[in-house]
C-alpha cells in the first residue's frame, strides 16, 4: 500500500442512502479472491444494462465522473454483508475517499486496510457536497481534515493506527512484520523455562 498523506480531487456524487455492499459489488461476481478487474464491475447493476451497455445517465459514466478519487454518497454507506470485495472495488475503480455522514463499520474498516479513506461529515456539509458536485475538495488524513473549496475545513475521525498505516503506506501485517526484532527481544528477555 502506498502512502496516503493528503488527497485532492474532484467529487462525484451519488446521493442515494443506504447503498449497501450487494449494490457496490453484486454477489456474482464474488468469485475471486483477486483484488484486480473488480473495478469494472462496481455498481454495475446501475452501471449497465442488462445487455452489457453502460446507461449514460448513471453519474459514474458520465466523462466528468473520470478521475474522481472522492465518491460523495448518501447516509449509510456500506451497509450489508461484510464483503471486503466492495472495498476492492471501489478502490480498483479509482475512489481512495468516501464521504458520508455514516459509514457502516465493517465496510470502513475494510476501506481502510485498501486504502481508502471513509470520512463523516454532518449533514450540512453532505448536502454541499451534493449541491456542488465536481467540487475540488482536499483530504488531509494527518489533520483529520476536508478541506472544501470554499475553504472551510471539517475534521473527521480516523482510528490512530488506520491513520497511520495510511501515512506510511503500511497494512497491519505489514507493520506487524516490521516489528519482528521488537518482539524477538521481547520474547528472549521473557522467556520461561519450565
């Protein structure tokens, strides 16, 4: 994972509430234990017809929807079944933020070991965002702020070791690993003989 210290992009939104997991990613295409190519297929059930052509009027498929890194969505984001195959998605489609004014916790959590950075905001500034879409808003995960084009700055809660895991680009086996000689010392100096 690389490091992710601050994000700038434009938005896309997506007010819908309580777009659950099976909407993110449907169960059929659960059948890979692989990360990549999931993109292709996030909300591809509002993505496409039921002949494979995308629907122009779904907000992904518009061109000023490309290169969007910040997906804003309605209340209750990720709720559902535990699949940590929506976060894959979402993150092999290009979104590294979700912005929401409730972020279901096991899908939060799973953003977060991909890379991808839930914030909540209150409702006020949600509803900016969806006024305003294509606004260019900046993430700064070592302040725990959203930053909007306006200049107003909204802090947002991240869990300590997400936060820094997403600072120096670490997953938590990886920053496990790292501490191997710690934990070697550790387990010498206490060691017990029976």
């Amino acid at each position: 994972m690389e490091p992710l210290t601050q994000l700038t992009s434009k938005t896309v939104v997506l007010p819908n509430a309580d777009i659950d997991t099976d909407q993110i990613i449907p169960a059929r295409f659960l059948t890979t234990t692989e990360s990549a190519g999931l993109g292709q297929h996030a909300f591809s059930d509002w993505r496409f017809d039921s002949d494979g052509s995308p629907k122009p009027d779904f907000v992904l498929n518009r061109p000023e929807a490309g290169g969007c890194e910040v997906l804003v969505a309605g209340d209750n984001f990720g709720c559902g079944s535990s699949r940590e195959h929506a976060a894959w998605a979402l993150r092999d489609f290009g979104f590294r933020a979700v912005i929401s004014t409730t972020i279901a916790d096991i899908f939060r959590s799973n953003a977060l070991k991909n890379g991808i950075v839930p914030v909540e905001v209150d409702t006020a500034t949600q509803q900016w965002l969806f006024e305003n879409p294509g606004a260019e808003v900046t993430i700064d995960i070592g302040h725990r702020q959203l930053q909007l084009p306006d200049g107003r700055r909204c802090e947002f809660a991240i869990d300590d070791f997400a936060r820094y895991c997403l600072l120096y680009g670490v997953d938590p086996l990886g920053h496990l690993l790292s501490q191997e000689k710690a934990i070697n010392d550790y387990e010498r100096a206490h060691h017990c003989t029976p």
